[in-house]
C-alpha cells in the first residue's frame, strides 16, 4: 500500500468476506463492485489502516441508496474483511 495517501481497489481477488458482500449486493440488484478507499499509515510507532466501503444504490430496490463504512484495524490484510464484514452486517 501507498504511505502517502489514499488507494482505491475492488478486493474481489481477496478470498472471504469482499466476495460474500459483492453476491449479496448482486442479489440486491447492486451491480457495480464495492469500492475499498485505503490508507495505510503508522499512528505513534503503530501500524493503521482505515478503509472506507462505498456501496452505490440498487437498481432493482428504489429504497436502497448509495452509502458507506470505515473502519480502522492495524494491516491491510484483516482490515478489509472487516470493512467487508462491517458493510455486509450494513446491507443485510
């Protein structure tokens, strides 16, 4: 990851949960991938990761618009399942 800003991905070649809530959004007639919005940066000698989850709204359900999570864990590797984990508990 970039130590200088921000680094946008889909995640969808990570294995568990970024492949659980893309079939469960795909369902819900959310068609577009989820975008993963990184930073990785060290925060008084300890390693961060914030994430933020952006979900477009349902072409199928009106009532579901476009929205987001964060959250911040320590590395990459656990941080985007649990943004994945954090917006699948969001959309269901």
């Amino acid at each position: 990851m970039a130590a200088e800003g921000w680094v946008t991905s889909r995640c969808l070649e990570d294995p568990g949960f970024p492949r659980l809530l893309f079939a469960c959004m795909d369902r819900l007639g959310i068609y577009e991938c989820p975008e993963y919005t990184v930073m990785e940066y060290i925060d008084r000698g300890t390693p961060r990761c914030e994430i933020i989850v952006c979900v477009v709204k349902s072409i199928r359900y009106p009532d579901i618009q476009q929205w987001s999570v964060t959250v911040v864990g320590f590395r990459h590797q656990d941080t985007y399942q649990k943004a994945a984990g954090k917006a699948l508990r969001h959309l269901c």
